[in-house]
C-alpha cells in the first residue's frame, strides 16, 4: 500500500437512480425482456481525499432500480466511516457482514435485489482501494501477493469444491512474468438483438466485422424458425470463419432447448447461453448432454459462488458467464473463477448493460494475468450502445479489448449524462413525461 498517503476514510455516500430510455429502439430486447431501459443505481463513496471516490454500479432494466436503490440505502450502514485500511485488512470479514445482514439476509440470501445492492457497494469498495493506489482495479490485483490477496476471498459453503489452500495453491503457481499485459482480450458482439430489423443488423456486423470483431451473438428464443432465419441471415454476413453463439435468456423447457438446439445446430453455435431456467441445474446437466458439441453457457444470473458449485461439480455448464453486479463483487467473483481453474472450465464475460462492460474488462485481465494465463476459447461479452455516457469508455483494437489504463474501475458517468438521465428529476424523463406524471409518481415506464 502506498505509505505516503495519510489515512483515507469513508465521508459521505450518494446514490443515484439513473435510467436510460433504450425501449424506445429495442436495445437489449431478448425472448424474455422486451422493453428494457437500461438503468443503474449509481454509488458514489466519497472518502477525506477530495479525489478518491469510489464508484459503484448496480444495472437493472428500469423499474428494478427502485428495489435496488431502496436496499442499497438500508445497506450502507455496514461501511459508513470506515477507514480504508480497516476495509483492506477486514475485507472478508467486511464481506461475511455485508452480505449476511441480520434483517436484510431474509430477502435473499446472497441472491436477488439484495445481492445486486451488495455487489455495486463491495465494487465501490476495490474503486477506492485501487484509486488509492493510483492503478486500475486490474493492476491492483494483479500486484497483489497471493497471500494478501487470498485474504480477501470468502470460502463458506464451498470448501468441498476448492479450499482455501487449494485457491492459494493456484495463485503461487501462477508465473505472472509470463503474461503479457498488453494483451488483447477477444470479444463478442452482442448484435442480433430480439427487436432489431434485418437493415439495422447488416449495418451493425458489417460495421463490426471492419473493426476486426471475430464473436457475435444473437437472441434466440422466440420463434424457432424465426431464430433459424436470423441464423442464417448472420452467417451469411459473417461466414463461418467467426464465432457465432445463442442466448435463449431461460425461455426454453429442457425438451424445447434440446429440439431447438437440433433445429440450430446446422448454423454451428458455439454455445447456447441460458437454455432454459438459469436456476435450474438439473435440466442443464441433460441439454450439456444432449447437445454435444455445442457448448452450453450460462452464469449471468447465477445468483451465488454456491450455485456455481454445483453448476461445475455437476456439469450443467460447459462455458461459466459471471457477472459481477450480480455475484457480491471481486471478492465472490475470484472464487468462482479459482472453481473454474480447478475444474477446467473455460470463462466467458458476460457484459453489457450499465457498467458492466467497463467493469468485466477488468475481470477479463485478472483472468488471463492471475488464474487461466489463457484467451483461447474465451471470449468477453461487448455491447456498444450508451459507451458515450462515461467517461473512461472501453477501448477495442483489432476487435479486442485494450487493457484499461483509468484508475480504478474506469466506471464513472458523464456528469451531464448523470443530470439528463436520473430519474425522476432529469432533464430526459421531465421532458419525456410532464412533470405531472413525475409528481404523481405514475410511473410510465
Ligand atoms: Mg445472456
């Protein structure tokens, strides 16, 4: 830790309501949200350093905010005043305290809104931290001992499948010398979503397939000779010498996956993401078996480290999708991802929405320098839309991500973008919706 700096404590918090209109041009629409507006409940920690604040996130698809934003308030007691080197030395304490509370647990636990609150809390948390230290969240963890870094990490309920002597093992066999820090980091292109027509998808590949993007992926789920046009219609711009995979967002029973799947099979995905109900483990072992070769991914809403567990242990995946405003920040996150190097299992980020493409990128450079060493057969999820609303936007070369050089996680907001878009009282929604409507609280979204 940078010894020069006097002690850094938590001052005040604020948390915002910010919501982007996307139902308006059917960004992000999929089988099973068709009007999203992408939103987040944004977290700014301020600490006695006027320019260390630390950012947290929490993406929902719009009125999911209000539930979010109601549990991150509740929740802030557990960081208020504290010092930054109680919260390093204390991290996993912190995060056992954070994540059990003892009235709040009942609304999970570890699962749901009140996860999600706790994820974007625990994030800001690592943005102070690597702030402080002046490099990206990336390079903090990277630089981190093993020792010290393991310290970090929770391991309750599942040390049956990694202890933590095991996870540590892993850390110090790592040869970070042999890592290349300027790597690039393949994406996909989330593109084929469920409102676009065909006009707008040709532009968006041909356009992606310039800037040297070699993964994309499209919605499924709707309608199985619809999504075989769709297919087809893709392939033939992007041929099949790129990645193409399919997201069914859970729509699908077990036999309607495999069926399909069958249908699908002939355009080669190389995986179905969320075949069926993300929850539901038991039919995932069957699809992973039925559908060999194609891989099966899923892990976007896998609620906690534990259901990872049983996901891997058991086989109901072959391709691990993390999120990390849904699984209780970095700290979860890494323990899930030490089950994947034990296990075998490759990961591929899953991103877009608010936030979470500036913070995956992160957690992609933390997989390659200090777990895997590897990009083959990964690819990290990239969205485009809403990028001219931070400040710090991701940066691709040659269709990969370009290791990012902002402090800490690189998440902030335009301060204008945060003026125009909070809601309720944004220049956006007022104008959008009469202030009327605001006053009355008769939410149109
Ligand atoms: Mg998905």
């Amino acid at each position: 830790m940078n010894q020069c700096k006097s002690i850094l404590e938590i001052t005040h918090i604020s948390v915002k309501d910010i919501r982007f209109h996307t139902s308006k041009n059917n960004t992000g629409s999929d089988a099973r949200s068709k009007d999203p507006d992408y939103s987040c409940i944004y977290i700014q920690v301020y600490t006695t350093d006027p320019q260390i604040i630390g950012i947290g996130t929490v993406f929902t698809l719009g009125r999911g905010n209000s539930g979010v934003h109601a549990i991150v308030k509740e929740q802030l007691r557990h960081i208020r005043g504290l010092s930054l080197d109680y919260i390093i030395t204390n991290f996993n304490a912190l995060w056992r305290n954070i994540v059990n509370d003892g009235q709040l647990c009942w609304n999970g636990p570890e699962k749901g809104m009140l996860h999600q609150a706790n994820a974007g809390i625990i994030n800001a948390l690592w943005d102070i931290w690597a702030k402080y230290e002046n490099k990206p969240v990336w390079k903090l963890i990277v630089d981190l001992p093993p020792d010290k870094l393991i310290n970090t990490l929770n391991f309750d309920h599942i040390e049956d499948a990694i202890t933590k002597d095991e996870a540590l093992h892993i850390l110090e066999a790592v040869d970070k010398k042999q890592t290349d820090t300027n790597i690039g980091y393949p994406v996909y292109l989330t593109c084929g979503w469920s409102g676009y027509s065909n006009e707008k998808l040709t532009t968006i590949l041909q356009q992606s397939l310039k800037q040297g993007i070699t993964g994309y992926k499209m919605k499924v789920g709707n309608n199985i000779e619809n999504d075989c046009k769709k297919a087809e219609f893709i392939r033939d711009i992007i041929s099949y010498d790129n990645m193409l995979s399919m997201d069914a967002n859970g729509v699908w029973n077990k036999e309607e996956a495999i069926t399909n799947m069958n249908k699908l099979k002939q355009y080669k995905p190389y995986w179905i993401e969320e075949p069926t109900h993300p929850d539901d483990i038991i039919s995932h072992i069957d699809i992973t078996k039925s559908i060999y070769p194609i891989k099966v991914a899923t892990g976007e809403q896998c609620s906690n480290k534990v259901l990872f567990k049983q996901f891997i242990q058991n086989k109901g995946l072959s391709i691990v999708q993390t999120d990390i405003q849904r699984l209780a920040g970095i700290n979860e996150w890494f323990v899930v991802m030490l089950m994947c190097k034990k296990y075998n299992i490759p990961f591929c980020l899953h991103s877009g929405g608010i936030g979470l493409v500036n913070l995956g990128v992160h957690l992609c450079m933390i997989d390659y320098m200090c777990i895997s060493q590897s990009t083959e057969g990964r690819y990290a999820e990239y969205i485009d839309e809403l990028t001219e609303h931070y400040k710090y936007p991701v940066q691709l070369e040659n269709g990969k991500y370009k290791p990012p050089k902002s402090l800490g996680f690189g998440v902030e907001l335009k301060e204008e973008s945060i003026l125009e878009y909070e809601f309720p009282n944004g220049k956006y929604w007022i104008t959008t919706y009469g202030k009327k409507v605001i006053k009355d609280k008769e939410w149109v979204l």
